[in-house]
C-alpha cells in the first residue's frame, strides 16, 4: 500500500512537472511579444513606413528604403529559386530513383543544415567578388540559396500525395507523360505548392547573416540590382548596435514591421491552402484559365 | 482539353517526354553542382590560411588579427558551450512540453499552445537578439547574475562580475530559438506510437507516468536523440542573435558570465572589416570549419530521425 502510494505521488509530480514545461515556452514569448509591441508600437507611423531616414542625431525619418529593399530583393530571389526548386522538386516526385535524383535529395537536405552565414560567405565569393562591389543581386543569390532546398522538398513531398490513379488515368488516356506531369499533377496542387513557397519566402524574409556582406545596406532609395541595398533585417541590426537612442527605437520598429510583414506571409499560407483543397478549388480556378490557354496556344 | 493531345507538336509523344526529362536532370545537375560549387568556393578562399597558419590554426587558443595570429580553438569551445548549454536548457522544456501537447493536454489547448510554438518558429534572430540586447542581457546583469552569484558563486562557472552580455545570456536566447524546433520533431516522433502500446501498459496498472516512460519515451528514445541532434545543428549555425548577445571576445574562460565568441558570430563580426586577406581567409577557414561541424551534426541526426519517423514527415526533419 505504502508503495502505490508512493507511485502515485510520483505520477502526480510528474505529470505536474510536463504541464509546467509549456509555460517556459508561452511566458518568455509573451514578454518578447509585449516588449515589442509596447516599444515599437508608437514609432510605428505612417511617416515611418513611407520616409527616408534622417542624418544621425535628427530626430524622425523613417525606414522606407528598407521595406522596399526587403521587398525587391525577396521578389528577386524568389524569381529565382522559385523555377528551380520546383523543377528540382518535380523531378524528385517524377524521376526520384537513380543516382542523380538520390544525390540531389540528400544535397537539398544537407543544403538545409548549412548555417545561413556560410551561405553568405559562399554568395560573397561568388558575386561580390567577381562584381567588387555590394549589391542586391548578391543579397537575392543568398536568399534564394537559402529557399531553395524548402522548396525542391516541399514540392516533392507534396506532388507525392496526387494518387496513383489520377496519373495513370490520363496515361492511359495517351497524353504525354510530360504533360501529366505539368498539366495535371503540378497544376492541380498548384495551391498547396505556393503554400510550401510563401513560407519558404517567410523563413527568408528574416534572414540578416547571408545578407551583412552581400546586400550590405544603405541610407538612400535605390532600385539597381547592381548597388548595395538595405534591407529590414541588416536596417535592424545596424540601428539596435548604434549608440542613438533615436535608432535604438527605430529599430524596434523596424522588428515589429518585419514580424508584421512574416505574420502575413504566414496568414496568407494559410489561408490559400486552407481555402483551396486539393481537387476542389483549382479546378473551378482553372476552368477559365483553360478556356483561354486552349484556344491560344495548344 | 485539347492542350492534352499530343499531336499538336511534331515530335513524336516518346521524345517529347525525353526531352522533358533530360530537361529536368538538367536543373537537378544545376543544383548539385550549385552544391558542390558551394564548397570548392569555400575551400578556395580558405586555401591561404590552411596553407599558411597549418596546424596552428587549430590548435592556437590566440585570435589576434592584427598582429596576424590565427587559433581558431576560442570559437570553437564558445561555440559548443553555448550550442550544449541551450540544449541542456531547452531539450528538458521541450520533450516535456511535447509529452504534454500530444499525450496529457485537452485537444483545445495543445492548439492553443501549437499556436504559440509556431510565432516562436516564425520569429527571425535578429529580433531575439534585439530582445535579448534590451531586455535579456539588462535583466542577467541585474537580477539573474547576482542571485546565481550569491547561491552557486563558489562554482568556477560563476566567476567575475556580469556585463548582461555573455555566454550564459547567449545560450538562454538560443534555448528559446530551439525550443519549437526539438518539439515539433518530437511530436512527430510521439505520434508513431502505436496506442495498443499506451493501452497495453495502463492496462497493466502502471500510472501515467509509468504509462510514458514505458510506451512512450523508452520506444522513442533515439529518436528524442536525433530530435536534441538536429537542435543542435540549429543552435551551432546561429549567428545574428549571439553576435549581438555573446560579447564577442575571443577568449577562453570557464566563466559562464565572461564574454566569449563563436564561430559564426566572428564571422558575421569581423568578415567586412577584414584588416588583412589573411585574415579573411582565416574567417573562411573558420567557416569551412563551422560547416563540417554542423554537416555532420545534421546527417548524424538525420539518419536518427528518419528511422524513426514516418515516411511523410521527413522532409520537416
């Protein structure tokens, strides 16, 4: 009896013990999340989001430059690692036996270990080098380095779910298998896919390390791929290490802008796979799309 | 439908699909040699100061570029020590809260609390390093530091006086970076057990926590392992956060509360401000370095993990 007795007070601690643990995750991301808001919130204005900033000392300015440079430099990288990836990750689900497509998977997965920094130096070698000097289009290389790994594995997992019968249905209808592929299996999932791309693009927005020597930041409005460009991250770290207590707050601002900004890439995941299921959303999309594609080009 | 057909192009349906694949294997080389491009470039401009520090390069415990002395042992102890202690920090927590979410709590809340995980997820370093340079480092140097001084100060680890900034502060916030990454692997891990097993022990008159050590985490022991593994891997390439939050200062001490150094935050320190091209092939070397560590690491935890979880989630590993 004494023995139950001492199990079952072992029981009760224990379990007492597991339910706590999830209060040291939700107690310091509280405090994080009030800290921000309470800090960023007032700084966070209309001049703010839509001004260049102001030499050093003068109070006001704004971090425009950045939002923009953020934006441009994520638009350009996933220009480029958006094909890529989902042509790599096509071929994985399509053609994944074999030498090449094995080497390819376990090179995406190894690629997405690699410390972001790494990548940095790597981008840096490669771009900045050869160019002499910073510039977005290095900054965008880094990133898409970054996404392109998530997306070659998301879309295979992904394209790997269509059922087997869907395939060899239209197979068997005599339709290329190269157009099964393209037309129906990537088209047909296309939602899903984009939801694996917007949250690659969300893990990348934040990104600071592979853009400090690429990208490089500055204090001006630029749109040339061949210049340095600052972005929200880098914008952020300079201003949280200045001296002035006008950027130390404006970099709080600044954190709360980009939270803002992969809160909505994250929503917008969200809602577009949640929206759109596989099977039934597409094709009422697609059936206008097709109307159109039929009588053009095909 | 006609855009199915295959007669709209002149090439018979047979080549058409050759050319397709051959175009894929194309971009599937790409990215490999992408890959493989990747470390020839790295070992390339590592090459000067392999060649020309040798082996003192990994045994010198002495970083100072400017008189041109190379060790790359300080970053590589401040490294481990931070990426060990936010493990022991945070493996705890979050195979707890995992055993929680999947096998104790109401569905409700455990979405409640997968809701929290998440923003935990999506948060990017550098605003935990914002964080962790106003709020974490005022709060270690005030309150924490004294406290563990007046209690534990007879240990070596709490030596000399805090700044806020220092190993300890550094390896708090990377726990807090790590956390929903261990978690969400061992969920995924918990998930594979088969519930005859729990329903076979409390059957048998264990007690829950009986009930979880027999069936749940003993079966899932190794994967729990790869799960800490892959943390780590995450923990070891950390940069942003701990470059604002470590002190930089290329120094072995025991003390948790001096300043130290990492390997990926000298580089992100340093690597623009390179006083000479020594010194920048030796930040290169420092990252060829960094690499292989978290490489291994990875496959090491990779292999552990895809024993053990299903086939679907292993990409999320």
């Amino acid at each position: 009896m004494n023995r139950l007795y001492f199990r079952k007070i072992k029981n009760f601690i224990f379990l007492g013990l597991i339910s706590l643990s999830s209060l040291f995750i939700i107690i310091p991301l509280s405090i994080l999340l009030v800290f921000l808001i309470s800090k960023g919130l007032h700084g966070l204005t209309w001049s703010f989001i839509t001004e260049l900033p102001k030499p050093a000392g003068e109070m006001g300015g704004g971090i425009v430059h950045a939002l923009l440079g953020t934006i441009w430099i994520l638009s350009l990288a996933s220009f480029i690692s958006i094909p890529i990836g989902i042509l790599g990750g096509v071929f994985l689900s399509e053609y994944g036996e074999g030498f090449l497509a094995n080497t390819l998977r376990y090179s995406a997965d190894l690629m997405t270990g690699v410390p972001s920094i790494v990548i940095g130096i790597f981008t840096y070698a490669l771009i900045v080098i050869p160019m002499k000097s910073f510039s977005a289009l290095a900054g965008a290389i880094a990133l898409s380095l970054i996404m392109l790994p998530t997306i070659i594995r998301s879309t295979e997992e992904i394209l790997k779910l269509t059922p087997k019968h869907i395939r060899k249905a239209a197979l068997a209808l005599g339709v290329p298998r190269w157009k099964v592929i393209f037309f129906i299996i990537v088209k047909g999932n296309i939602s899903t896919l984009f939801t694996g791309i917007i949250l690659a693009i969300s893990r990348a927005t934040g990104e600071t390390a592979p853009l400090l020597f690429t990208a490089f930041g500055n204090m001006y409005l630029s749109s040339s791929w061949k210049e340095p460009m600052a972005t929200l991250p880098v914008q952020i770290y300079n201003y949280a290490i200045s001296p002035l207590e006008n950027w130390q707050n404006q970099a709080w601002s600044g954190a709360l802008l980009l939270i803002i900004l992969i809160l909505i890439l994250n929503i917008c995941a969200r809602l577009i796979s949640g929206r759109f299921d596989v099977g039934h959303g597409p094709k009422f999309i697609f059936m206008k799309l097709r109307k159109k594609w039929t009588s053009k080009s095909f | 439908m006609t855009y199915l057909s295959s007669t709209r192009f002149k090439l018979a349906p047979h080549k058409q699909d050759k050319i397709c694949l051959w175009g894929l294997r194309l971009f599937a080389i790409v990215i490999i040699a992408l890959i493989v491009g990747l470390l020839i470039a790295l070992f390339h401009l590592a090459f000067p100061a392999f060649k020309e520090l040798g082996f003192s390069f990994f045994k010198g415990t002495a970083w100072l570029p400017s008189e041109g002395i190379f060790g790359i042992l300080p970053f590589v102890y401040g490294t481990f020590l931070t990426s060990f202690l936010a493990i022991l920090i945070a493996g705890p927590i979050s195979v707890a809260s995992a055993l929680f979410l999947s096998e104790i709590c109401p569905k409700r809340l455990a979405s409640f609390v997968n809701l929290f995980i998440e923003i935990l997820a999506s948060i990017p370093s550098i605003i935990f390093g914002l964080w962790g340079l106003f709020y974490l480092a005022p709060w270690m140097r005030d309150t924490a530091s004294p406290f563990l001084k007046s209690h534990f100060g007879f240990l070596p680890f709490f030596e000399g006086t805090s700044f806020g900034v220092g190993l300890l502060t550094a390896s708090l916030i990377l726990a807090l970076m790590i956390i929903p990454t261990i978690t969400s692997i061992c969920r995924e891990i918990m998930k594979v057990v088969p519930c005859e097993q729990k329903e076979a022990a409390l059957a048998l008159g264990a007690t829950r926590q009986e009930m979880l050590k027999l069936a749940v985490i003993s079966p899932s022991f190794s994967g729990i392992m790869g799960a800490l593994m892959l943390g780590l891997g995450r923990a070891l390439g950390e940069t942003m956060a701990v470059a604002m939050l470590i002190g930089n200062n290329p120094k072995i001490s025991l003390s948790l509360f001096a300043p130290a150094s990492t390997m990926a935050s000298v580089i992100a320190n340093e690597y623009s401000e390179a006083v000479s091209s020594l010194h920048t092939s030796a930040l290169c070397a420092v990252a060829v370095v960094l690499f292989f560590i978290s490489l291994l690491i990875n496959v090491l935890a990779r292999v552990i993990v895809w024993r053990f979880a299903p086939l679907s989630n292993r990409s999320r590993g």
